[in-house]
C-alpha cells in the first residue's frame, strides 16, 4: 500500500507542475502556484527568481525573503542561491485550512536595494491522504417488525477530511435478502447511505441482522472505512419523528453573549406516549468545536450558545441535530444547522514592521526609506479597512505601496545635534463603528556626520606668566566643544608651527593633544620676551576632519630678578673711583652724579640712592632721586683732604636688590683740568634688556682702553725721561720751556700729565709733560685728538711748542669750558622707568686754576648688593 500511496503523490505533483508551467506569472505583478500537500522538506514548488525576472546572484545581498505575522508556521521558503521556492515543512491541507474548499497560501515576498514587494498565492492541493471514517464502529438498529417494504434507514455518515473526489464517493453494504443499501446526495454533494428494507422482517424467525457497511472515497488509489451494523428487530412503533425542513439557516452576530438562542428546532411524531415523545440531540459527526460552542435542550429543542464566537475563525457553523422518540424501535432523524455569523469590528488593526533600517544618517536626503510597515485587521468588510498615519511635528511620513502596506521616508533634512532620536508613533484605525485603532511606536535614531567644527569656549586666550617659571610647569589650559558624537566629537590639540624670536614655538610651549593643557618648555626672562602668542588647534577625528584655531597670548610677568648696575662712576682696574673736590666749594656744589639702571620694569627698576657710609656724614648728601652728589656745607680747615664715601642704590621691588659704589674724593685747593670718573653714558635700549654677559664685555673693554692708555702714557713718560738725559749738560736760553708754566722741575719724573678733550670747534688738546732740571729747554708735548676721536681709546704724542707767555699768563694755557666727552656702549636702562634727566650722569666740569696742581683720582670699587 506504500508504494501505492507514493505512486499517487507522484501523480499529483506531476500535475501540479504541469499547472504550474501552463499557468505562468499573473497580471498585476501577483503569481499563482499550486501544490500537493504531504510533500517532504526540499520539495521543489516554483522558480520564483526566474519568473519574478530577478538577478539571482543579487537575492541574497538584497535580503530577497518571505514576510510572514510572527508566530505563523513557515510551511515554504525561498533559496537564495537560485530563487528557487522548495517546501519547508510538510503542509497538512487538513490542518492549514479547517474549512473545505479551496486552501490556499498566501505569501509576501521582499526585496530591498531598492524596496520591492511581491504577492504570491499557493494553492495546496488535496490528496488522498485520509481514509473514510464511520462515528461508530457498529450500528444498532431496532427496527419494527411491522416495518414496510421499502422503508429507509439512514445511517450516519461516514467522514473523509479530503475533499473533492478524494472525499467519500459512495458506500456498499455486504450481500444480505432482507436489506438493500441506496446512496443519497444532499444538497452540498455530500453522500450518506440508506438502508432499504427489501424483505419484510420477522422477529421471530430472526432477531438480529449482521451486514457490512463499507465507505469509498474517489482517489487514486482508493481508500475505504467500514462499519458494523446490527439491526434488532422490535415490534411495532411504526412512526418516526420528522422535522419541519431538513436544513436550516440562521445568522448570529459573533458578539452574541453566551446563553443565546440560536434556534428553536421542532420536530414531530404520530405515535402517541413513549414512542412519540422526541429528544433532541447532536448527531455523532458534531465536530468537538461545534459541541464547545452549542448546546440543545434534549426536550425542547432548543440551540443555545455556549461558548464565544470567532468570526476571523470561522464565519459559517454547520450543526447537525437528530431527534428520536422514546419508544421501543426508535428511529433518528437528522437536520441541519446553518449559523451565519456576522461579524462585529471587535479586532483593533495590527501593525507589523517588516522592515527597519535604523540608524538613519543625519545628511540623509529626503524620500530616505527608514522602514516598511504592514498592518492587517482580521475584521471584514469597512470593518478590515485601514488607515495608517504618522505622528505631527516629526520629519517622517507614510506612503502607501501596496494595500495595507505602507513605507516611512523622512521629509527633510535630520540635524542630530538638535534632535537625536525620534519617537514616531504610528496610527493604524480600522472604518468599522465605533472605528478601532493601535498605535505603535518607531524609535528611529540618527547616526552622526561630521558636520560640526570644533568651537573654543573663548575666542582669544590670554595667560600672565610669572617669569623665572620652572620648565614642564603648566601654564594654562585651553578646551572646545564639539556638538557631534563619538569619533567626531574626539578632539586632539596642537599648536601651529611658527616662531618666537627666530626660534620654533615649539621649543617654548607644548600641548597636551588629549586635555589641552598647555606647558612652559623653558624658563622666561622678561628682560629678553615680554609677551608672545601662538596658535592652538583643535581638530576632530571625524572624516574628513575639522578644526578651529585660537589665538593663545602669551605675557611675562617681571620679577625682581636683576640687582641695579652701577653704570658711572666705573672703577679702573679694579681701583676706587676717585674724584677732586675744590676746598672753595660751596655748599650744593655737585660732586658728581651718582647713575644707575635696572632691567627689570615697573617698581622693580624703579631706584633709589643714599649714602651708606661717609668719612663725614655732615659734609656730603645724595639725591635719593637722582643720585646727585652734593657738598651739604663748605670745607674747614680741619676736614680731611680724603673724603671715602659708599653709595647704596635700591630698586623698589620685593625683596628690593641693591648695589654699592665707594668713591674717593680729594679735597684740593685749585681744580686741575683732567677727566672725571663720573662719565656720561648713554646707554642703548638693546644693553638694558641684555644678559649680565654684556656688562662683562663692557667692563672687559673699559679695562683694556685703560690699560692701553697708561701704557701710551708710561712709553711717554719713558721718551721724556730719555731725550732730558741725552740733554743733561746743555743749557735752556731763558725764557726756560715747560710744559706747564710755574712749575718746577722735579727728581720724579714725570710731574703732571692734563688731559683736555677735544672742542666741539676742533681745537687740539694737548698734554703737557714737565722736563726735569738739566734738560732741553723748549721742549713739551701734546696729546693731539682728531674731532673724531672723542669717542676713541687711541692718543697720538706730538712735540709742541709751548707759548711764551705761559709764564705770565698761566690761566690762558686751559680752559675752563673744555669738557671731555666719553660715549660708550653700554646695558640701556629700562624704558618703563628712567630716572629725570638731572639723574643721568654728566661730565663735571673743572677750571684748572693752577697747572701745577697735583691731579687726583676716584679710586674704589662696585659693590653688589
């Protein structure tokens, strides 16, 4: 019988596909297939890439797939290798459709890249897998003896879940002489068997009637059930109920409340006591649904409901009901129900999201698909009509693509620093009354683009540091925000190449690129930057990235770092700077001036002067100003012709530095014209701000010039020695020559030596040496400076001839407006305070009185306080 059963299913999957070639791809874009049930998994249903004219190298990166309701069995799948659609699971045509007719499948199939969607219809169709079935093993009839010829007895039918021809055909009673069977039809073409009687009975020849009841269906191969009937021979009750139709119909809403009443069947007998009292009853092929759902009053015949109602389920009931009297020998009969139900929009609209694809870029042009909804009602009629809508006030909208299908796009352009997520709600409402709706929600969020630059919280940056600062230590942080997310908003810092002083900026700052905190690379020295500014990026990690520049500036602040430097008077080798003072000076005479400069600024260049120490603390004053030194009374008789003074100066910073300076004064009777200590200098600015190395090559220079100088002096001194002892012996025709008239000659050589500098008119000077006793007459020498070089360390000796009149008027040979000029480079003070220009040093002046007088010297030394 196996091989029977697969030689059948072979027949009818060959007929299948032949239907399935003939057919071909419907109008409207909707195919058509149809195949057997009970197919195993694998079985080959349809090309469906061929007949959809798909690529089908493509289906798979296009997610080419069947939707189907979560939950739902997925009797069929499609391969997406080659599109071919093959069986899933074994398909039941019995258990996907309860009800007969025709079963069919319907499928939603999608493709996306771009959005596609196909409907595809698969008929399964029936094979003779099920036999015919009786409710009962064996039949028992009572039958009265009196019974006519020709009386029918119907006999329950047998049940064939197949339908068509595979549904039962006909039945065949096994050989007997008292009873034929006849086949009737009803009215929905299903067969049931009477059993005619042919023989009249005789109970008490016979009791009991054994006969075979046999049920056929029409497959290929035929399948069969059978039953027993046993037929008891009674005496008479002759009458039988009848029903007032054979069939009846009614409609009730599937709404209806339990304890409803369907129907009111009635049914009739002429027999009179037990034999025509009727009880009611469901046949033996009530199906067990049919029993949940129904109930019948046994003596009045009524049909109640019972259990809830399911239009969705199953819009038409069919009950079948028999009566039958309670006399000896009672016959049923049978009638049918029809109940109608009509349905009642109780189903709210489902929605379902076939398809998502979230996130959604930020720069996504409008029409963007974000996902395909289907919504299903399981209602009827205006009751299954559904309309589906978006929420206000979001950039989404539906667009309808097939029927309750439905595809949300954007509208406009997403911004996610503004909104990064939105909630959309759906509304899908049915057209039923009252109408009844479901809302669902969409969480769409939008992924970032690198859109957004980075952003400095400030626009410029300003940072004081204190100079002197330890190199690595931070100086100031700077930050910018990125309103984009993850790698965009990632910010690393740098700064801009560039150069501070002709140096790389990178060698003063660097930046941490994570956190933005700045560092000193070095120590900063006001005196020699004062204010610098750099530029600091901040870039994104986005593609492609994005920055921002800020102006970072940069100022030193001072400290007193820098002591006072004593610029005049300046020590000579080491010697103490000496200076002449006549004894007529009165008081307020200026001695000298006292200069000093600072290169720190503000309050810690700001100077002050006074006399630390003094030989006599009543004779002398400085100008804590300008460092004026100034006689504060005339000289007596009993002051010391040696005055030792020490000046302090003082800065005005915190702790305040200070210098000293020792002087040497020389209290003389007459002034002779020689060059004072106190020097004018003039300092350039680009000295003042230099390092403590400039003021060594100063004083180094200074130092060399003097020594040069008293060598010239000395080599002179030598040649006047010589030329008077190569002369010893002869005699000078007065007048007598000397250099310097009224002077006498004297055993130690050289007596005095004057130093005039040159006039701004351009007269020489000249320096003159005495010549001892015995030497030749007539003869001195000038030191002879161009007008050039006031400025210069070099002296030229020249022989002169002094005037003969020196003698008589000595007081012509010098002048006492003669100044000597001495300009030299030196550290510029500090511009943001200079002292008054009464502080600044200046040339004392002398007028030589005698030129006979001893000079003197400053002699001291600089101090660092």
């Amino acid at each position: 019988m196996g091989a029977g059963m697969g030689s059948r299913r072979g027949q009818l999957f060959l007929r299948s596909l032949l239907f399935l070639l003939l057919a071909g791809p419907p109008a409207g874009g909707q195919l058509r297939y149809a195949v057997p049930e009970e197919l195993e998994h694998g079985a080959f249903v349809a090309n469906l890439g061929e007949d959809l004219g798909l690529d089908v190298s493509t289906l798979s990166a296009r997610r080419f797939r069947i939707v189907s309701r979560a939950g739902a069995r997925q009797h069929l799948e499609v391969n997406l290798e080659n599109g071919i659609l093959f069986v899933n699971e074994r398909i039941d045509r019995e258990e996907v459709c309860e009800a007969g007719g025709t079963c069919l499948l319907h499928l939603q199939l999608l493709v996306e890249s771009p959005l596609e969607l196909y409907r595809v219809e698969v008929e399964v169709l029936d094979i003779n897998d099920h036999a015919p079935t009786f409710p009962w093993q064996e039949y028992v009839l009572e039958v009265a003896e009196s019974a006519v010829l020709g009386a029918r007895f119907p006999l329950e039918s047998a049940q064939d879940p197949d339908v068509g021809t595979n549904s039962v055909h006909t039945y065949r009673l096994s050989p007997n002489s008292f009873f034929s069977l006849e086949v009737q039809t009803r009215s929905d073409a299903s067969k049931f068997a009477e059993l005619v009687l042919e023989r009249a009975l005789d109970r008490e020849q016979q009791r009991l009637h054994r006969m075979l009841l046999t049920a056929l269906d029409g497959g290929v191969p035929e399948r069969s059930g059978t039953a027993h009937i046993l037929v008891t021979v009674l005496d008479a009750n002759d009458n039988v109920p009848a029903f007032d139709q054979p069939s009846y119909g009614v409609s009730l809403p599937e709404d209806a409340p339990a304890g409803t009443l369907v129907i009111q069947l009635n049914a009739t007998d002429l027999d009179e006591g037990p034999n025509g009292e009727i009880e009611y009853s469901f046949s033996g092929h009530a199906p067990p649904r049919v029993r949940e759902l129904f109930h019948i009053e046994p003596r009045s015949g009524q049909v109640l409901l019972k259990g809830r109602l399911d239009y969705e389920r199953a819009s038409l009931h069919e009950l079948y009901v028999q009566a039958k009297d309670r006399g000896p020998s009672a016959v049923a009969v049978h009638c049918r129900v029809l109940v109608h139900l009509l349905d009642v929009n109780d189903n709210a609209p489902e929605v379902t999201l076939t398809s998502v694809s979230t996130p959604v870029l930020e720069d996504a042009p409008p029409g963007t698909v974000i996902a395909v909804i289907s919504v299903l009602d399981r209602d009827s009629g205006d009751n299954g009509r559904v309309s589906c809508e978006v929420g206000p006030n979001v950039p989404f909208e539906l667009r309808s693509s097939f029927r309750n299908y439905y595809t949300l796009v954007t509208t406009q352009a997403l911004d996610r620093e503004v909104v990064p997520e939105y909630n959309v709600s759906i509304t899908a409402r049915d057209m039923g009354s009252p109408a009844l709706l479901t809302r669902s929600t969409l969480t769409v969020p939008v992924s970032d683009v690198n859109d957004n630059a980075p952003r400095f919280l400030q626009p410029s940056y300003s940072v004081y540091v204190m100079e002197n600062n330890a190199p690595g230590a931070s100086i100031c942080s700077v930050s910018a925000l990125d309103p984009d997310c993850q790698q965009n908003a990632y910010l690393s810092y740098s700064i801009a190449e560039g150069h501070i002083h002709g140096m790389p900026v990178g060698t003063y700052v660097s930046i941490n690129s994570d956190s933005g905190h700045m560092y000193a690379l070095r120590s900063l020295d006001y005196e020699q930057i004062r204010s610098f500014q750099i530029q600091v990026q901040a870039q994104d990690a986005g593609f492609p990235p994005l920055s921002a520049n800020v102006t970072v500036h940069i100022f030193v602040l001072d400290q007193n770092d820098n002591a006072p430097v004593i610029v005049s008077p300046l020590p000579h080798n080491g010697s103490v700077a000496t200076e002449l003072v006549p004894r007529s000076a009165r008081p307020g005479y200026l001695v000298g001036t006292v200069s000093a400069v600072d290169a720190d600024a503000g309050l810690n260049s700001r100077l002050s002067y006074q006399l630390l120490q003094a030989t006599d603390f009543t004779l002398f004053s400085v100008a804590p100003d300008t460092g004026e030194l100034r006689t504060l009374r005339s000289f007596l008789e009993q002051d010391s012709t040696r005055q030792r003074l020490v000046v302090q100066v003082r800065d005005g910073g915190q702790p305040a530095l200070s210098a000293t300076v020792s002087l040497l004064l020389s209290v003389v009777e007459t002034m002779p014209q020689t060059l004072s200590d106190f020097s004018e200098f003039s300092l350039p600015p680009e000295v003042s701000s230099s390092s403590p190395l400039t003021l060594y090559l100063l004083v180094s220079l200074g130092s060399i010039s003097f020594t040069f100088l008293l060598a010239i002096l000395i080599l002179t001194a030598i040649r006047c020695r010589g030329e008077r002892r190569s002369r010893q012996g002869d005699s000078c025709s007065p007048p007598r020559c000397y250099c310097c008239p009224g002077s006498r000659p004297s055993s130690d050589g050289l007596k005095t030596s004057n130093l005039t500098a040159q006039s701004p008119a351009g007269t020489a000077a000249a320096t003159c040496l005495d010549v001892p006793a015995g030497g030749p007459p007539g003869y001195c020498y000038k030191v002879c400076l161009g007008p050039e070089s006031a400025q210069s360390d070099f002296m030229f000796l020249k022989p002169c001839s002094p005037p003969r009149n020196n003698e008589k008027d000595p007081g012509k040979r010098s002048r006492p407006d003669q100044h000597l000029q001495v300009s030299k480079e030196a550290k510029q003070p500090n511009t943001d305070w200079l002292p008054p220009s009464t502080q600044r040093p200046t040339l004392k002046r002398y007028q030589i009185q005698h030129c006979g007088n001893r000079g003197s010297r400053w002699k001291g030394d600089v101090g660092m306080g």
